[in-house]
C-alpha cells in the first residue's frame, strides 16, 4: 500500500487487514501516522509494516519492496495510492511543479508495479489496484497537473491489464471524487456542491472498492468510479 499513512490510504490498508491480508504500509515524511495505521493493523490480527520510501526514486522502491518482502513474503496485492495534489491555474504551474506532481502521481505506479509484478508472476496471482480521480475524466477541481497524472494512471492500468490478463494478474483503477480527506478540505476549490449527491464521498466508499477488486477472479482493466453521480459511464 503506497502512500498509506492517512486517508484513503489508511482506510484501505486497514480495509484489507480486516479482509485478511498482512499489509505494509508505506509513507514518505508521516511515520508516526503510518505506524499507527499498523498499530490498527495488528489489533485486527494481521501483520503490518510501515516502510519509509520516496515511491517516485527507483532505489527507493527497491529497498521497500525487498524490505516487505523480507517481512510479509511475496507482494500479492499492489494498491497504489500515493498522490500530491498543488491546486493551480493552468498559468501559474511552474515546470518543478508538473514534474513533482507526474513523478509522483504516475511515475510511482509504473516503478512499484514494475517492481512487484515479477513475484506475482511466478506465484501466477496478483491484484494491482491503481488510485486514479475523477480528474482524470472531467478535468477536476486541481489543475492540469493533477488531471494529467491521474489520466495517465487509466493509461497505465489498461496496458498493465492486457500484457497481464494470462498471467493470473488483474489490474484495475478506481477514481474517486470529492472523499473527505485533509487533501480535499484544504482545497477552497473543493466544493461539495459539484457532486451531484451534495456531499463528499467517506473513505470507506473508497476502501470497500478496493477489497472487492483484491478478491475479484473477473475484472480486469476497469475503472471503477466512486463519485457521487459526478461523472457517469
């Protein structure tokens, strides 16, 4: 679980504990918060871990999945969630901004899938569950940044999907809208009035999705939208 320290992060990492999964939990500066997610973890009767790593850096990568493989064994379920989001004007993004929100955003999915799929390849199951936006599908409340980086992970999650399909391994995305997290509220730009429901979403209508994707044979290639009725396919 990338970026599970907070948020919907940490409500579908605590989400797959209760599922049954040993799960580690990765953070990039909050490691008090992501060892409380694991403290959660451990109070359900799962393993947990929380890793240090900077999910955008190669090396960095590489250290946390030989570390949760040391600890829990072979990685069977990949959630990629980690995500920035700088609200701004399509003008007043600076290239370091686009770079770091790319970087993060979509660069991590490629470099920890890439990273963990050999595993589940050999061990013929795997589940990567990628956290996009409904961003991705109507542009968003964030910036051109931002939508760019969550359309690119719909991309990524359809190639992964098809070289994957005979291997045992589905790939699938979910594009939430609106969920009140930290990121979210601190958002003037956010307003609960866009969804048609009238609210912001939880994080559990988030993390519900992700354990059923973690246990569903079927689906692969998908794009499941959690948005209260804001975008519709």
């Amino acid at each position: 679980m990338t970026g599970g320290s907070r948020g919907i992060g940490a409500a579908v990492a605590i989400a797959l504990a209760k599922a049954g999964a040993d799960v580690a939990v990765n953070y990039r500066e909050r490691a008090a918060a992501a060892n409380a997610v694991c403290s959660e973890i451990t109070g359900v009767g799962r393993k947990a871990i929380a890793v240090q790593a900077d999910v955008s850096v190669t090396a960095d990568v590489r250290r946390m999945v030989a570390e949760v493989e040391a600890h829990l064994g072979g990685i069977d379920v990949l959630v990629n969630n980690a995500g920035i989001a700088h609200p701004s004007k399509l003008e007043e993004i600076t290239e370091a901004e686009w770079d770091e929100v790319l970087g993060v955003n979509l660069k991590s999915v490629f470099l920890v899938t890439q990273a963990v799929v050999g595993g589940m390849r050999q061990r013929e199951w795997g589940r990567i569950i990628n956290l996009s936006s409904v961003a991705a599908q109507t542009g968003g409340a964030v910036g051109a940044h931002y939508a760019a980086s969550k359309a690119g992970i719909i991309g990524l999650t359809h190639s992964c999907a098809s070289s994957l399909i005979r291997d045992g391994i589905t790939v699938n995305a979910i594009a939430p809208a609106l969920i009140e997290t930290d990121m979210v509220t601190s958002n003037p730009n956010a307003n609960p009035n866009l969804i048609p429901m009238g609210h912001f979403g939880s994080v559990d209508d988030v993390a519900s999705v992700a354990v059923m994707l973690a246990m569903n044979d079927y689906m692969t290639g998908q794009t499941i939208s959690v948005n209260g009725g804001w975008y519709m396919s």
